[in-house]
C-alpha cells in the first residue's frame, strides 16, 4: 500500500461546522466556525479559532463571549452564507431570517433554529499564527425541546447535524458503534471482534 507525503497541513477532517454568533442583542453578527473542540470536562472547556481580519474577531475580544451554535441540514445554507458574508456589510441574522434569542449567561445571542446553543466565556486568547485561538469556558447550553423523546433522552441525530470536510458539507451517515463496542460481552459471554466475525463466517461455509 503507497503513500504520498505532502506538506504539513490541516487535514485532519472532517470537523464541525457550526455558527458561532456574538456582540449583543443590538450588534450581533454571526460567523461560521470549523476550527472548534472540546478540550476540557470539568470545567467545560472548549474553543474557536478566528482570523484577526475577520469581523467577528474584534467583537469576541471586546466583549469576551461567544455561543456556538450547532448546524443542521437545514442550516447548510446558512452556515455557509456566514462564512463568506462579512457582518460589515449585512446583517446575517434578517438576511437569513435568523431568530436571535438572548443568552441566558452572556450578552450575546444564540440562534434559535440551531438544536444546540453553547454559551461561552473567553478565559484566554492564543496567538497561533494565522489565526488566535479564543479558549473559552462554557456557562450555559441551550437545547431544543424537539429532540428529546418521551424518556427525557435527548436525540441530536434526529436533528441531522452536518460536518465539513475538505470543503463539502455533509449530513452524518449510519452508525457504526456506540461508545465501548468494542469491549463489550456479548450474550453469547465473546467480545465483539470483528477479525472472530470473519472466522466465523468462514467456519460457517
């Protein structure tokens, strides 16, 4: 099996695709996001990483909040129209008939139709390089009543959350595995393997 090597780069695909909005309830603007994670349990920590040049950058610094907003199918256009649009020339949130929503800890707003809604305070900024990565603590987390069943569960995939990956957006596929799969007895008392699995299947002919 060959491989090419290339240059070092990002490649490390895919990875969310998610509106990040910010300002306030008057000056708001939204910018998407795909240089975003989880980097911390407890506290919750996560982060974005921004372009000093963007519009968005300037705000997040002044006012030190932010709320990501996970995007949907529904929101493809949306997330993609804030990531080309600059907020210095339109207002994201009437173009795309957007609904701003008050945040419950911090001044910016959250986006409605988004299923999930992350409040953040910024606790750091990182100069890297191309961009400044905003390390920020989340304080509140919005979630849409439309996801949770009858149990209380809430069902994200039924939301039919995107990623991005080497510039496509793209809704997520079947399920493969739930989390310790891999480890975990079967009834017939065997670990799931799935090299066994194929012995078994070759017995079997």
């Amino acid at each position: 099996m060959g491989k090419q090597i290339w240059k070092p780069g990002t490649v490390i695909y895919p990875v969310p695709a998610v509106m990040v909005s910010c300002g306030n309830m008057t000056e708001k603007n939204i910018i998407t996001i795909a240089w975003t994670g989880t980097v911390n349990t407890n506290p919750p920590m996560t982060y974005i990483s921004v372009k000093p040049e963007r519009h968005s950058y300037e705000i997040i610094k002044e006012t030190g909040e932010f709320v990501i907003n996970l995007v949907t199918k529904k929101l493809a256009y949306a997330c993609d129209f804030c990531g080309v649009k600059s907020g210095k020339d339109v207002d994201k949130f009437a173009h795309l008939h957007l609904t701003a929503l008050q945040g419950e800890k911090v001044s910016a707003p959250i986006i409605a139709e988004s299923p999930v809604n992350i409040e953040c305070k910024v606790k750091e900024i990182i100069p890297l390089g191309s961009h400044h990565m905003f390390l920020a603590e989340v304080v509140s987390v919005s979630v849409s009543d439309e996801y949770f069943d009858k149990t209380g569960k809430f069902h994200f995939n039924k939301s039919n959350p995107i990623c991005y990956s080497h510039g496509g957006y793209f809704a997520l596929g079947e399920q493969v595995g739930s989390f310790g799969y891999s480890v975990k007895k079967k009834q017939d008392g065997h670990k799931n393997n799935p090299s066994q699995h194929k012995k078994h299947k070759k017995k079997k002919k």
